[in-house]
C-alpha cells in the first residue's frame, strides 16, 4: 500500500508500520472488548480529610485482556478517544458504576455517593445528557449520588456549550467535579462562573507538597480560594502521612490515594469506618 491521504502512513518504513499495526489490532481487540464486555471497574475510597470516614469512591476502569491480563486505563483510554470507542466503553462504566451503588445503598441504607470520569468526546457528544438520565432511571440511584469528574480543559475548550451541558447536569441534581485541577490552563476565577461542586487537586502539586514550596503554596492558594467560592477540594494521590497531614493541616476537605486505599474490586470494599492513616 501507499501513502492514504492526510494522514499519512509510511508502510515500508519499520517503526511506523509497528506503530500502525499496533494501532490497529488494538483498536479491533478493543471492540471484542466492548462486545464481550471484558472490562471490570476498580473502586478507590475518598475519605474526609479529618476523619478518614470514607465519603465517596471513585470508579476506574480496568481491561481484562484474555491473553494480555490486567491493560490499566492509561494504555487504552487516549487510543479509545481517539477512536471513539470511549463512548462505549464510557457508557458501559457509567451503567456499571450507577448500578452497583444503587445496588449497595439499598441493601444497606446509605447513600454513598460514587465519582464516574467522563472523557471529553462522551461530554461533548449530543446525548450525552440522554444517557445519563436513562442510566439514573435504569439504575434507580439517587442524581445527588452521582458525580461527573472532567477535566478543566473539557470545560475551556468550546466553552458555551461545555456550560450549556453542565448546567443540565446540574439540573438533573447531579455533581460535577474538575479532575486533575492545576494541570491545564483554568483559572480557578474561570471555574466561579461554573456550576461545578469539586476540584480535585492534581497528584503532581501533592506529591511533593512537604519538600516543594511552590507547589506548597499553589496547594494552599487553590485550597484557599476553592472554598471562598464554596467549593469542596479534593487531595488525589495521597501516598504518606506526611502529605495526608500537610493537606489536613492546609484544611483540604477530602483525601483520596495509595495511603487510605489502592482501588479495589467493590466486594474488596471497606465502607463501614473510617481509615485513619
Ligand atoms: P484519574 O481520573 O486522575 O484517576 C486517578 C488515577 O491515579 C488512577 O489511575 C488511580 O489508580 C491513581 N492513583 C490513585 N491514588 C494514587 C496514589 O496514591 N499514587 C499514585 N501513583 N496513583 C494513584 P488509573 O486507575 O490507572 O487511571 C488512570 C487514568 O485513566 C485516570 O486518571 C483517568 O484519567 C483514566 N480513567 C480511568 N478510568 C476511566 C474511565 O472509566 N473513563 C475515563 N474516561 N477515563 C478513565
Ligand atoms: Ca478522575
Ligand atoms: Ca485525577
Ligand atoms: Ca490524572
């Protein structure tokens, strides 16, 4: 074959022929994926910063490849936004995730709330908004017990109708949290015009908050600043007590990482107390 068009494959030249095969036995493998639904979502608790009773959980997809075992969503989630097959596989999780905690909060009268990462191509497609009412139809779970994580670019990008969307999700009662805060190019006096409820503090300004002054200072700026505006801060990738502290001490509200829980399957849940770290 020669080259096709714009996108130009070169499939004489070595690296790139790998590359493209790779793409495209990737791809196909990730649609026997969807239709053999060979995902499994993992489950990480997010617990009060003062208490460690847990508040919430955050679900994260995993591959269950038949040969290639556990695929972490890092090594196919940017391929299936390319593709398109993320709406799918979005889908999928957001049905799953719904309905195992509708299931759990009626079997133990709770209303623990779970936290779903909507990728950028699911927010923006139309009917988006669709879907999400039929899931809390299907699922019966509480709006208030739903929670959408995007990404600020998500929000910047295309900006009047990325806010057109998010106040229909807010009038549906559902949340929205800002994942990855600090890592792209919002300000957080942007963010006071949307309707959102939460950032999540990126793991990078965490990870060396104790030794880092900047960081330390962003840290305690966002913090500062989330609250002014009433929103609730989230710690994400909390490894040590050091940092668990620091964050506690810097009044963040909520802490989420290795050092409370690794994500699990939700049977390997512990809801019941709190963990204290
Ligand atoms: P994210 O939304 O920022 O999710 C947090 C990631 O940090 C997860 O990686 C989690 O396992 C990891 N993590 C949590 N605590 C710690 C910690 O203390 N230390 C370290 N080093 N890592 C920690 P995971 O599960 O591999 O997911 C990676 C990314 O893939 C997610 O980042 C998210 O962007 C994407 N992703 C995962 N599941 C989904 C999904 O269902 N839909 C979409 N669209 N994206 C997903
Ligand atoms: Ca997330
Ligand atoms: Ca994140
Ligand atoms: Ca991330």
């Amino acid at each position: 074959a020669k080259a096709q068009g714009r996108n130009t494959w070169h499939w004489f030249e070595g690296t790139t022929t790998v590359v493209h095969n790779e793409y495209v036995t990737l791809r196909r493998e990730l649609m026997e994926a969807i239709e053999q639904e060979q995902f499994v979502l993992y489950y990480q608790p997010i617990v009060a910063a003062d208490s460690g009773i847990v508040r919430g959980m955050e679900a994260l997809v995993r591959w269950q490849h038949p040969e290639r075992g556990f695929v972490s969503p890092g090594d196919f989630i940017p391929l299936a936004e390319q593709t398109g097959q993320i709406v799918a596989i979005g889908q999928w999780v957001l049905h799953r995730a719904c309905s195992d905690l509708a299931d759990w909060n009626a079997r133990m009268d709770r209303r623990m709330p779970v936290s779903v990462n909507i990728s950028p191509l699911q927010f923006r497609r139309y009917g988006f908004l669709d879907e999400v009412r039929r899931v809390l139809d299907i699922t019966g779970l509480e709006p208030e017990l739903l929670e959408l994580e995007v990404t600020e670019n998500v929000l910047m990008s295309g900006a009047g109708q990325a806010i057109e969307t998010l106040r229909e999700i807010r009038k549906l009662g559902v949340k929205v949290s800002i994942d990855d805060f600090g890592t792209g190019y919002s300000s957080l006096r942007y963010l006071r015009q949307l309707p959102i409820n939460k950032v999540k503090l990126d793991r990078s300004f965490i990870m060396d908050i104790t030794e880092n002054s900047d960081n330390a200072a962003i840290v305690q700026g966002v913090i500062t600043m989330a609250h002014h505006l009433g929103l609730i801060v989230v710690g994400e990738g909390v490894e040590t007590a050091e940092q668990a502290a620091d964050l506690r001490h810097r009044e963040c509200d909520l802490l989420q990482g290795f050092l409370f829980s690794r994500p699990v399957p939700f049977d390997q849940l512990d809801l019941s107390g709190s963990i204290n770290r």
